[in-house]
C-alpha cells in the first residue's frame, strides 16, 4: 500500500533546509494530498534531545506526546521515526 510505501521510503529521506524530504514520488502516509516534504521545526531538534536524555540517563521505557490537534505530533513522529532510522 501507498502508507507501506511511505514508511518503507521515510529512511531515505534527506534533510535539506530545515526539511526532511522524501524521495521523489513518496507522499506523507502515502497520500498525494499531502507533501513529500516536512518542516523540521527546532522544537523536534530539543524534543528529541530531551527524549534522548530520559531514556538514556534516566532510564525511561515509555514517552508519551500530547497536544492539541494540529501542533505537529505527527509530523514529530516522522521526523523521530526517520532519526531512529539513520541511527541504525
């Protein structure tokens, strides 16, 4: 499926100008609707460093984000997810 596709392709994704972009012709979950490319807002960058800490240092199993709709939780999820990815 298209989403399969999206995830499948999300570890060859590069940063370009505060822009995790996807390779070409894969959409955000697969939808043409959407873009092929993603904001990396520096709040991601400090969210990951903090989430680094607490599983690292302070041993934390679970993290969990909330917000309101539309904050950007998801496209945070892509960016973490694609991180993980090139970390091995």
């Amino acid at each position: 499926s298209a989403v399969e596709e999206f995830f499948l392709r999300l570890q060859d994704a590069k940063e370009d100008d505060a822009c995790l972009v996807l390779p070409e012709g894969t959409y955000i979950m697969g939808e043409q609707e959407r873009n092929s490319s993603i904001l990396i807002r520096e709040t991601y960058r400090e969210l990951q460093t903090y989430i680094t800490h607490e599983m690292a240092v302070k041993g934390a199993k679970r993290i969990i984000i909330t917000g309101t709709p539309g904050i950007g939780k998801s496209c945070y999820a892509f960016y973490w997810m694609w991180t993980l990815l090139k970390a091995g």
